[in-house]
C-alpha cells in the first residue's frame, strides 16, 4: 500500500513537472526528485539538450539529482572555468574519490587516480611516448595494419559490393594497432573474415554503466552490484572479458622475458630493434615500480596501467575516425580540397607500385605539410570530441571565474561535446564544417588556446596521445581517400550518451576503389 502511495506521488510529479515546469529551458529543481523530470524528459536526445542548457545558462549550471541520490554535478563550459580549473588552479582539483569509485573497472590507472600514483603514470607514459624509437614503431606499425588488415577489407568488400560497419573496422584496427603498441601482441582483429572479438562489445558497454552510475544512487548501484544483477553484473563479465585479455599478455609477455633473458629485452630496447612496448619497459622496471608506491599486487597494477592507455588510445581514435569520414561524405567540398592536398603533396600508393615503404618514407618527410588535412581532423573533433566530457574534483572549496563556489561534494563536469558548438565561443557558424577556421594566413595552422579548444583538455593533465591521434589519422585518412571512395548509406547520425562519443547507430557504408 505504502509503496502504491509512492509511486502514485512519484508519477504525479513527473507529470507536474512536465506540464508545469519553468518555460525558459532550464531544468527545474522539483522537491524530492530535483531535475529528474527534465532529464528523463530529454534522454533520447541528451547531448543536444545540453548544448541547449549551456547556450541559455551563460555557459554554466549545477545540475541536482533527486534528493536521496549524491548527484551534484556542475556543468561548465566556460573557458575562463576551464582554463581555472585545469591549469591556473589545477593543485586543487582531481578525479576525486567518487569518480574513482564510479569507475573502479579502471583500477588504479592514469584515467581515475590523482596525486602520487598519477604523477606516477604521467611520468611512464611520458617517458613511452618520448623514447627515441616510439615515433618509428607508432608510424610502422600503423601502416603495416592499413597494408595488412584495413586494404584487404576495403578491397574485400569493393570487390563483392558488400556493405559494412565502418565503425566496427576502425575499432579492430585500433585495437590491433594499440595492443600492438602497448603489448607487443597481435589480436589480429582485422582480418577479411571480422572474426569475434569479444572487447569490441565489451569496452563501450563497459562505458555505459560509467555513465548510469552518474545517475543511479550510489546506495542503488551498489546494493545491485552486491547481489550481481543487471547493469552491475554486466559490467562484471564486461570487465572479465577485458581483465582476460591483458592478463593473458602479461603473462605472455612475462615469459617471453623470461625465456630471452631481461638482459636481452633491455638490449633491444635501447639498441638493434624498432619495437618498444609499454608492458616491457613496465615488467623490467618492476622492482623500481614496486618500491617507489609500495604497490601490493604488480600484475593488477600492470593491468590497470595497461588497461588505462589501451582504452584513452584505442576508442578515442576509432571513433574520430568514423565522424572524420562521416562529416567528409556530407561535405564534398571539403574531401575535394584533402584530395587535392594529397595529390599535390604526396605520391599515391598505386603510383609507387604498391610499396608500402615508398610510402612510408614519403609520408614521413611530407605529414607535416598537410595542413587542410590536419586541420580538417581539428574541426571533426571539435564538433564530434571523442571524449565527451571529463570530471573533475575540488579539494577544498573554491571560487570559480564565473562566481560560482565549489566545494568537494561537487563534480565539475567539462561538456566538451557542448562546447564545440557554443555561438560564444565559435561564432554564428559554430554548426558549420569549416576546417578554414584551424588555418591561418599564409597557409599555416591556427592553434587555439586549450581552455578554448578543449578537445584533448588543457594543462598538466591533457591528452598524452595527442601527436599519435594525428599521425594515425593522417595515415589512414590518405590511404582511404586516395585508393577508395566511401558511400555513407544514411546521412543523419546523431552520437550516443557515453563518455566516448560513438555513433548511436552502426556506420554502415559501400565502398568503390577510385578510378
Ligand atoms: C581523438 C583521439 C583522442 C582524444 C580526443 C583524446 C582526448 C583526451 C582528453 C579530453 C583527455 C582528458 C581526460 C580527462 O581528464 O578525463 C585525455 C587524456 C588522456 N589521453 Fe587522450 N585522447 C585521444 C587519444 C589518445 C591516444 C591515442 C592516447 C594514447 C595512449 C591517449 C592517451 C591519453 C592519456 C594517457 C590520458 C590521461 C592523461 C592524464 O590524466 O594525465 N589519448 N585524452
């Protein structure tokens, strides 16, 4: 009967709220169930109703969850907020414990932890990513995947006529590619068969349930996750699936280090071959690893710090890549100006007898000079931003630029998908594909500052692959459009509510070799 009370009251809420709530866009905060009306009300289409409530709000509102969740989140995409919180301030804010707990799946890696053990990863990741043979294994090992997974599909595919998700392929090379990179392992995802591939269900479903946790009562999701029911228990064989997979190549890698001798991986390393991973150079600084954070388990540790890079990196990139080709079908203009770019700079592959390592030398001395094509994947990724928003924490209270006071039971929540898209920070034509606006005169790149352009974020925590992403794209994006043409089959895709930004329907196409 009790509950009959409730859940009369509850509806009629809901329904007040609908019909009577405040006409100027804004959510309203309603006794008992806060802004719940409004955002069930605009579920379906969350990432455009929150361009709607920045657009109204002067760029910042505090969102209020029913009043038995801990839900306070305020929402910002001012770039005086931004630049605040992520440089001029940035000691005072993390990802917090609550973000930490939200997505424990990530364990203790660079992605959810602050201080110390962060401190930690940004210093391995930035001494990988500066070693003197990274740039070498990034670029080869990216073509070898296009020569030997990416061209044999696209030709595969032109040949019968077949259609295919454009999506799922991207996502397969950047596994292989990023596995590659971090574990010196081949899942060989890629191939003209598309065998199973269980992480390319898992990671994104995986992203969801961050997401629900956002919403549902910590008390909630915690209680289902105890009696392993629903989301919460998909999200446990979600992350086995993941956790089997890096924990295989651990203990792989292990072996094989074991078998060579650390004495020769070493040499490797600093010496005759290319190929550097992360988990190597990880495994041989273990003690030193151990030590400096008195870390219990090494190989969960090994796991989450893997796992954090093979995430940022691999999602990120694929799903850039699906907008990338998605925006150039709606924009011929654009992908005819790339085209000329790329005849006028570099020697198509066919005219180099299809060798690979022609093109590869000529890529190398020419990326830097495709400035359209660069700028082009600026502007993909300013109106679709892989990531689409970011958390952050304050540690003690604090008063943002905008006037707002902050405090520790907040998470300040960087819409970055919204701020592409602001009339005040980009101009009347912020809905319009323009490369030109990431292209001064004289022909040269126009970078805008990270509070502004807050794609790969700004400060001592921005986007370590940042380089990576556009080397990769640019690969890619050659090879694509100067050997083949994409048939977009439907031309209104809108992203889905994830903190990775993917299209919510497959991104099915033809493909035709070009004449
Ligand atoms: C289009 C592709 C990419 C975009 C748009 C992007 C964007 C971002 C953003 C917005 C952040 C800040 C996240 C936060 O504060 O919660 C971030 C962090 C990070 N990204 Fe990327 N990223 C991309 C690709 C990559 C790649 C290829 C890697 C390579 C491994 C990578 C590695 C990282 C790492 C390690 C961090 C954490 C940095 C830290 O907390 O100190 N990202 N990225």
């Amino acid at each position: 009967m009790v509950y009959m009370v409730i859940i009369t009251l509850l509806i009629s809420f809901v329904f007040c709220c609908y019909f009577f709530g405040k006409k100027n866009g804004l959510p309203t905060n309603w006794p008992l169930v806060g802004m719940l009306p409004a955002l069930l009300k605009n579920a379906h289409r969350i990432n455009d109703f929150m361009i709607e409530v920045m657009e109204k709000s002067d760029m910042i509102f505090q969102i209020k969850g029913p009043w038995f969740t801990n839900m306070n989140l305020l929402l910002t995409v001012d770039p005086a907020n931004i630049y605040h919180v992520s440089s001029k301030k940035f000691g005072n804010y993390g990802k917090g414990a609550k973000l930490n707990e939200i997505l424990e799946p990530l364990g203790d890696g660079i992605l959810n932890t602050d201080s110390n053990i962060w401190l930690f990863h940004r210093n391995v990741a930035q001494s990988f990513t500066n070693h003197p043979k990274f740039h070498q294994l990034l670029v080869n090992t990216t073509f070898q995947k296009v020569e030997s997974g990416l061209i044999p599909i696209l030709d595969h595919v032109c040949k019968d006529g077949i259609e295919i998700d454009l999506h799922d392929v991207f996502s397969r090379f950047m596994y292989d590619v990023m596995s590659i990179i971090m574990m010196d392992h081949d899942p060989s995802s890629l191939t003209v068969e598309l065998p199973n591939f269980p992480l390319l269900k898992a990671v994104p479903s995986m992203e969801k349930v961050g997401i629900s946790r956002h919403v549902v009562p910590t008390c909630i999701w915690k209680f289902q996750r105890w009696l392993n029911v629903g989301e919460e228990k998909r999200l446990k064989q979600e992350t086995k699936i993941v956790d089997d997979f890096i924990y295989e190549c651990i203990d792989r890698k292990k072996e094989k280090i074991l078998i060579q001798g650390a004495s020769s991986s070493s040499k490797d390393i600093d010496n005759e071959v290319s190929h550097v991973d992360l988990l190597t150079l990880l495994i041989l600084d273990e003690n030193k690893n151990t030590k400096s954070l008195v870390i219990q388990n090494n190989d969960k540790f090994l796991r989450d710090t893997i796992t954090n890079f093979f995430l940022a990196g691999g999602e990120t990139t694929s799903v850039a890549l699906g907008w990338f080709f998605y925006l150039l079908s709606k924009n011929p203009r654009v992908l005819q100006k790339i085209k000329e770019e790329l005849n006028t700079i570099m020697i198509p592959l066919k005219d180099q007898k299809n060798n690979i390592d022609r093109f590869l030398r000529n890529f190398k001395e020419v990326s830097n000079k495709l400035i359209y094509l660069h700028a082009t994947i600026c502007e993909v990724l300013r109106l679709y931003p892989s990531v689409a928003f970011t958390s952050h924490t304050p540690v003690e209270p604090d008063i943002l630029p905008s006037g707002h006071l902050v405090n520790p039971n907040m998470q300040i929540i960087f819409n970055l998908y919204a701020m592409g898209r602001m009339k005040s920070i980009w101009g009347d034509d912020c809905n319009e594909f323009k490369p030109e606006r990431f292209i001064s005169e004289g022909n040269v790149i126009k970078h805008e500052p990270s509070y502004k352009y807050s794609v790969f974020s700004g400060g001592p925590r921005s986007c370590i692959g940042k380089q990576m992403v556009f080397i990769q794209m640019k690969i890619v994006a050659a090879i694509v459009i100067q050997n083949y043409h994409i048939q977009v089959k439907q031309h209104d895709h809108v992203p889905d509510s994830s903190f990775i930004l993917h299209m919510k329907d497959e991104f099915k196409v033809k493909v035709f070799r070009s004449q």
